[in-house]
C-alpha cells in the first residue's frame, strides 16, 4: 500500500465562496479512484487545484514518488505539476485543434525534452536523435490509445470520442505516473463508453499509471474504480468501495435529495 | 445563375450605389464659376458597373461556400495547387532555379529605382517573417511591432554617431538591443491575451516613438539623425549604385538566413510549443510547457529580426527620424502577415512582396492607387482569408500508415 498523492485539509475561496471546503483525498498506487458528486459539488476545482491552475487557499497537496523525497506541490505552475509527473484531460476538450494528432501527442513530449533555440537553428546530432525518438514515442502512444489511423489528421476533424482519446493519449505522452481524467465519458455513446472504459483499465494494468476520474456515468464509476470519493458543496461527504457508495445515505440524499413530510 | 431574384437582388445593389456614390460622383461644385455640375454620366456607369459586379461577387461567394463545404465533409481531401507545386520536385526545382537566376540578374537589368523598391520589399520580407514568429506561430497579436524596428535603426545611427561603430558591427548588436526590448515588453504582458495584449503593445510602439520623438538629448527629437553610413565592404568606397546593390544582396542574404532560422524554428520543439501556445494556452500549460519561456522566446525572437530590420532600413536611407516608425508601420508589417498567411513562411515573403511593391507599380493610376490597394485588400480578406498561401502542415510518414493510406 503505497500511497502517491496525499490532500489534506484542502480549500479554495473564490472571494467570500468557499468551494471546496477541508477536503482530503488520498490515492494509493495502482489504484483507479472515482470522484463524483452532483454538478457545482466542486470536483473540477479541485482537479484545478491539484493541477496547478488554481492556488489553494489552505491545505496541503503532497507528491510521493518511487525513490524521491514526498513533495509538497501547493503553489507549483501547471507546467511544473505535469513535470512532477501528474498529467490532466479537460471537461470541455481542449486539443489543439489546429495541429495534427500526432503533434497533439508530441507537445506532451516538451517537458521530457530539452532542445533549445540553438538545438532548433543547428540541428545537431542529438537533437535530430531527440525530435526521431519523441516522434517515435508519440506513435507509440497513439497505437496504445488506438489513435495510429488519424496520425496526420487535424485535431479538430476527428469525430468527439477520438478527440476525448486524444487527450488521454496527450497526457500520457508525459510520462505521468497519476492521470487525472475530468469527465472523460461526458458526450460519448454506450458503444464509446464502452471502449473507454476497457482503455482506461488498460492504462492501469499495463501502463501502471494511477487514474482519478470525475465521472457522472456512474455504471462506469461503479465498474471501474477501486475506491470513490464524494463530494458535495466542496465537502467530502463520504468515501469507500463502489459497494459502500451505493448503499451510503448520504450519498443518496445528496443525488436524490431528501425525503420531507410534505 | 441568372434568375429574376438574382437580377432583382443586383438592381437593388446598383441602386443603393448609386444613392451611396451620388454625392462624390455626381455632383461637382465649380468654384471658379460657381455652379454646380450634375454629371449623370458617372451615375450611369456607377449603376450599370455595380449590376454586373454583383452578379460576379455572388458567383465567387457561391464558389467558395461550396468549396467550403466540400472541405467540411471531409471526404476529399483536396491538396491545393500551391502547395502540389511546392511539394513536386519537377516543379519547384526548375521554379527555384528560374528564380535564383532572377534574383541574381535583377539589379543588373532593372533600373536603380527598382533596385531601391526591391531592397525596401526585401527588409518588409524580413519584418514579416519576424513578426509571424509573434503573430502566425505564437498567437500573440502584437500591434507595436514597429517599436523593435525603431530601436534596431536607432541603435545604428547612435552607436554610430557615438562610438564611430559600422554596420556590420552594429547588425548583431541592434539586433541584440531589441531582443531585450521584446523580454521588456514580454515581461509586462505575460498575462494578457488576445485584444488587452493588442492594446498594451500598441500603447508599448507608441511610448518608444514618443520618446525618439521628445528626448532631445538622447535621439535627437523630430529632426532625427543624418549621415548613416551605408553597409561597408573592408573600407572600400562605393559609388551610389554599387552601394545600393550591394545592399540589395546583403539583404537577398539575410532573408536567406531568416527563412533558414524560420523554417528550422517552427518545425522544432520550440515551434510546437508556440503553436501549441496558439491553439490554446491553458491546454499547453497542462501538457508541460511553460507559459513564460516560450511567450518571452517568442517575443524576442520576432523582435530580433525586427532590430536587424531596423539596422538595415537605417543603412539603407542613410536618414531616420521618428516619423518611420508610426503605427502605420506596424499594421503594414501585421498585414503581411494575415494577407499573406499567418504562420506560412512562403506566405509571408509573397505578401510582404505584393503590398510593399503593388503601390509603387499601381502609380502609373495616379490617385486612384490608393484606393486600388484598398480595394485588393478587401478583396484577398474575403476571398481568402487564410492567407495568399496557407501554411503547409508537415505530415510524418510510418510504415503502417504508409500502406493504409491511399
């Protein structure tokens, strides 16, 4: 039981709002964590806080990593996060529709890379090695994702279950060891679910990243994750295996509402 | 095509010109005998003239929604025929060849006027390629280009009023000075984004333009500085015209090298992130790329060609004064790069070429020059507004897709 992201006590006020409320989360390696919760529970702020894109006000957000010291990632850049090894996907899909698919993948290779301005003007040996390896490596991905087909398509013109893929396939051109996948399902057809949820297991399985997914879909939610965290008003209101969230009052009256003498 | 809507569409057209041209066309007041003329004629021909060029404008608009169309569907990927030529190795060697002769010949066969026009297009070119690392690769809208401009000729004729320093001395160092300006300016802006960026370097083009202008002490105010030396060649004296072809191939040799650092640029790892940057900044920033870096990269990259712009527009007039570096300017230089094709190198040199050189060879119109230049602006941006030459995407070849395709 190895932990690798560890939150505790975590909040973020926009002005007088307090949207997320002392939460703590943990995640343990290898394991697919679901976090849900009704809409404006604060589930996509928090991915923006873990990920950089959002400083929080308190808590503390902690990274540990095989053979590395625990690292305390509050206040860090996104770039930096993604760096540290945590890739994301985005609710609303945020490809970069002008550029192929296969350069979607290869911008995930810029933080594993280091050739500069004078690398990019002389060309040198290692940097024509570096640009062959990561556009190799990108392929690579893209097979995995079964993306290989589009390689030299525009982003943008891919139908919307492959664009979602694409993203998943950008984030894991970092080389992660946590993807943070927001609504990942969101717009798909059963068939495509379907497809993603087999894709999502094999990341874990064989890639041996970690996933933590917001996700309404819950059959897939309840198939596919080891634990769920639930939210609700910025608040963890309860935790658990898929068996325990279902049977969990609170969980319930926070989807159904509650029963009142009318 | 001709049906009674369309013709009736095209009357109402012709008759909104002619009420809209009637005041300019129509009537001339003669001052001399102080009477009016009412020259029906010109109405005439404003009605007949605007009929038919509806009926032409509809046909174009209809074609290029259908060419639109067929493009969205998706089902035929048409290469376009610029880009074919390019790509075709019986065509674009034979071009090249042709045209390297050209340029070699040029100012051996034309007058020392065109020579002097060509040299001006060729520093635009540069310009513009510059400023398309900024606009066309990164995204970042910036209307004060012209500010990097001014410091490049500016750093010329001070160093060389001062320190006696020559231009080939002064070309590194000019372009050097405005890389600093453009992280001065990028630092500020980091934040800003689309239409506040546009504002904030539009306001930035403006404060370097008013200080050359009111530092007397420093720049020497409206009345500017004279006596630049032209480009040397190891302390050879040159007479006028050997002076202005030499610089004529000194700047066939710089464009050279700015398309050589250009193209290498943008199809690197440091172009990726600047497109990626484009296309959107929060994604880009979440796969790993830093915001900072790569913006303040950009804009000191663009505005080193900008500097060394400016160097060699002050070698070439021998005089610079505030009054070259407007605002004007900059939206000249922002014009080649959309008329030609934001982010296509070959775009920007055919655009730079067209709207530095179609005013001077539309003067034989006289006053109506001006508005022929207006007027194939308008035209070019509704036609194609992606650019003269859209920017080629580079494909990558795999062995399985190779087999697959068809």
């Amino acid at each position: 039981m190895e932990t690798i992201l560890e939150v505790k006590n975590l909040c973020m006020d926009f002005g007088g709002l307090r949207a997320l409320d002392r939460l703590d989360l943990d995640i343990i390696k290898g394991e697919i964590v679901a976090l849900i919760g009704p809409n404006g529970a604060g589930k996509t702020t928090f991915f923006n806080c873990i990920t950089g894109i959002y400083n929080p006000t308190d808590g503390d957000i902690h990274i540990f990593r095989t053979g590395k010291k625990p690292e305390r990632i509050n206040g860090l850049k996104p770039n930096q996060v993604t760096e540290k090894g945590m890739a994301r996907t985005f609710q609303n899909i945020r490809l970069f529709p002008g550029m192929t698919v296969l350069e979607n993948v290869m911008i995930g290779r810029h933080c594993r890379t280091a050739s500069g301005i004078a690398g990019a003007v002389f060309r040198g040996k290692r940097n024509v090695a570096e640009e062959k390896q990561v556009v190799e490596y990108s392929y690579t991905i893209l097979k995995k994702i079964g993306l290989e087909r589009y390689v030299n398509d525009l982003a943008g013109n891919l139908p919307y279950g492959a664009q979602r893929r694409l993203e998943i396939a950008r984030a894991m051109a970092t080389e992660p060891f946590l993807l943070l996948l927001d609504e990942p399902a969101a717009g798909m057809n059963p068939h495509e679910t379907k497809e993603l949820d087999r894709l999502i297991e094999t990341i874990r399985d064989r890639e041996g990243i970690s996933i933590l997914l917001i996700e309404h879909d819950m059959k897939l939610v309840m198939r596919l994750s080891d634990r769920i965290f639930v939210m609700d008003y910025g608040r963890r209101i309860a935790r658990g295996t898929p068996d325990e969230i279902k049977n969990n009052p609170a969980v319930i009256k926070a989807y159904l509402g509650e029963e009142t003498d009318a | 095509m001709v049906t009674t809507e369309g013709i009736k569409r095209s009357f109402l057209i012709s008759l909104w010109f002619m009420f809209l041209t009637f005041p300019i066309m129509v009537i001339r007041v003669n001052t001399i005998e102080n009477v009016i003329e009412w020259r029906w004629k010109n109405m005439m021909i404003v009605g007949i003239g605007s009929f038919f060029l509806s009926f032409v404008w509809r046909w174009l608009i209809g074609r290029k929604e259908a060419g639109r169309k067929k493009s969205e569907s998706g089902d035929s990927i048409e290469v376009p025929p610029g880009q074919r030529i390019m790509e075709d190795r019986r065509f674009y060697v034979p071009g090249l060849i042709m045209l390297s002769i050209f340029v070699a010949v040029f100012p051996f066969v034309f007058s020392a006027y065109q020579v002097n026009i060509m040299t001006t297009a060729l520093i635009y070119v540069m310009l513009g390629l510059g400023l398309n690392i900024v606009v066309g690769l990164a995204g970042l809208l910036d209307l004060g280009y012209v500010a990097f401009y001014a410091v490049g000729a500016y750093s010329y004729g001070l160093l060389n009023y001062h320190c006696g320093l020559g231009f080939w001395a002064v070309l590194p160092i000019g372009a050097g000075l405005a890389a600093i300006a453009g992280i001065l300016l990028g630092f500020p802006v980091l934040r800003l984004r689309g239409d506040y960026l546009a504002i904030v370097t539009l306001g930035f083009g403006e404060i370097i333009r008013l200080i050359l202008e009111n530092y007397n002490e420093f720049s020497f105010g409206p009345s500017g500085i004279a006596n630049i030396p032209r480009p040397g060649f190891f302390g050879l004296e040159m007479s006028l015209s050997t002076a202005t072809v030499y610089l004529y191939f000194i700047l066939i040799a710089l464009t050279l090298f700015t398309v050589f650092v250009v193209n290498r640029l943008q199809n690197s790892r440091i172009g990726r992130a600047w497109i990626a940057l484009r296309e959107d900044e929060i994604a880009c920033q979440a796969m790993g790329i830093d915001k900072t870096k790569t913006k303040l990269t950009a804009f000191a990259l663009g505005a080193t060609w900008a500097g060394m712009g400016g160097v060699l527009f002050a070698a070439k007039t021998t005089f610079i004064n505030p009054a070259s570096f407007t605002f004007l300017e900059s939206a000249m230089i922002l014009s080649i790069v959309v008329l030609g094709g934001m982010g296509s190198i070959m775009g920007v040199i055919v655009g730079a070429l067209v709207l530095i050189l179609l005013p001077e060879y539309l003067r034989g119109l006289g006053e109506y020059r001006m508005l022929m230049f207006g007027i194939t602006l308008v035209l070019m941006m509704v036609f194609r507004p992606q650019g003269l030459i859209a920017r080629v995407r580079r494909t990558y070849k795999f062995e399985e897709t190779v087999r697959q395709d068809r």
